[in-house]
C-alpha cells in the first residue's frame, strides 16, 4: 500500500509561538491531501482538503487564519498552527490520496501537540 | 450535509463474545470503508465496501454494506483483548472525485480478558 509520512510525531509549544506539521506521501504523488483534528477517544473532524498549487478548501468553523495549509508540491502538504493556544492542543493527522487515480486516501501516523 | 451515524459509540465486553458496530447514514456513498485506530496512531484501513449488499470477511470480523449503500456494519466473532481499539466507519459521498471520507462518530471497544 501507499505510505504517508507525517512529522513530527509529537511536538510541545509554547502559548503564542506556531507550529508546522508536515505530512508527504513517500511513493505516490498525493494530487489531494486532507486534514483532520481528533480529540480523546471521538473520530476524525475534517478540517480542509487541499489540493497541490491551489487554496485549500476549509471546513465551516475552521478558521483558515489560524491553521495555515499549504500543498506546494504533489508529496507535501504542511499545516502551520498559528498563535497557538491551549485549547489548539489535539491529534492532528493528515491523508492523501491520488495513487493510481484512485480516490483511496492513506493515512499519516498523527501528530500529538500540546500547547502549554 | 452527509452524516453517518456510528453505533454503539462505546462498548465493553468479555473475552470471546460477539459484537456489532453498525454505520447509518440517509446518504448513498459509493464506497465504505472501516478503520481501526490504536491510541496516538492513524487510522489503518481494515476493509473497503464498495457493491450494495456486499459482505466481506477478515477473519473473525465480517463487513456488510447495505443493498441501497447507505449504511454498514461490522461484526466481530469471538472477540480477543487485541481487538481492542477505536472502531471507524467512513464513506466515500457518491458524487466525491477527490476522496473525502466522511467519518462515523467511532466505536471505542474494549474487550477484557
């Protein structure tokens, strides 16, 4: 299957101070990757759908200002918190998908931040 | 807007007992697909449904998906402590080129030796 790498694992900030998560797919080119937010123990909230060389595509009620996404290439996606407070603090993960025109989307590991 | 309606959200069970986690949705997906999730890790897809009325076996888990593809299930025979984890359905909404998933609320299911 395909594999999507997403860095760093798990990352502590400080109130105020930005983030940036990285999400690539290693062996396909993702011409779609999306962003979701989990809180304990609840599934996966989409938070936007990008895709490579344009604007991503927002959730209602997620503040486009505020998490900051990026697809600049075909294997790299980023998501920068910004201004990061407490109650920013989740498991963010990301997925791709584009293998063989296929619609399949492959998951990334997740990243734990935690904002004190 | 697409909901998909997951149930039971939480369940806990002997070792070696049967269960069903079932996904309903008003909407037609053209595919379902169900996950399972360990604690600070991805989702890892267990199955894609895509023909109505069509059952697929993994082992002891065997997957379902409705005649009209609006909703699912997933049945687990015999459940084992390493079953244990977090349950997800998502489909894939009909007129979706992109890939999407929608994501059913979660199964948290534990399963006790």
């Amino acid at each position: 299957g395909a594999v999507v790498s997403q860095h760093p694992s798990r990352v502590i900030c400080k109130s105020g101070t930005s983030v940036k998560i990285e999400c690539r797919s290693l062996d396909f080119q993702a011409t779609t990757m999306f962003w979701y937010r989990q809180f304990p123990k609840q599934s996966l909230m989409l938070m936007a759908t990008s895709n490579e060389g344009s604007k991503a595509t927002y959730e209602q009620g997620v503040e486009k200002d505020k998490f900051l996404i990026n697809h600049a290439s075909l294997t790299l996606s980023t998501l920068t918190v910004t201004s990061a407070h407490p109650e920013d603090s989740s498991f963010y993960i990301c997925s791709a998908s584009g293998v063989r025109g296929s619609t399949e989307a492959f998951f990334g590991q997740g990243t734990r931040l935690t904002v004190v | 807007t697409q909901l998909l309606e997951q149930s039971p959200q939480f369940l806990s069970i002997q070792e070696g007992e049967n269960l069903t986690v079932y996904c309903n949705s008003s909407s037609v997906f053209s595919s379902l697909q169900w996950y399972r999730q360990e604690p600070g890790e991805g989702p890892v897809l267990l199955v894609t449904v895509v023909t109505g009325g069509e059952v697929k076996k993994l082992k002891r888990l065997t997957f379902q998906f409705g005649d009209a593809r609006k909703d699912s299930s997933l049945h687990i025979t015999a459940a084992q402590p390493g079953d244990t984890g977090l349950y997800l359905c998502a489909g894939l909404w009909s007129s979706s080129n992109t890939g999407k998933l929608i994501f059913g609320q979660g199964t948290t299911l534990q399963v006790k030796p």
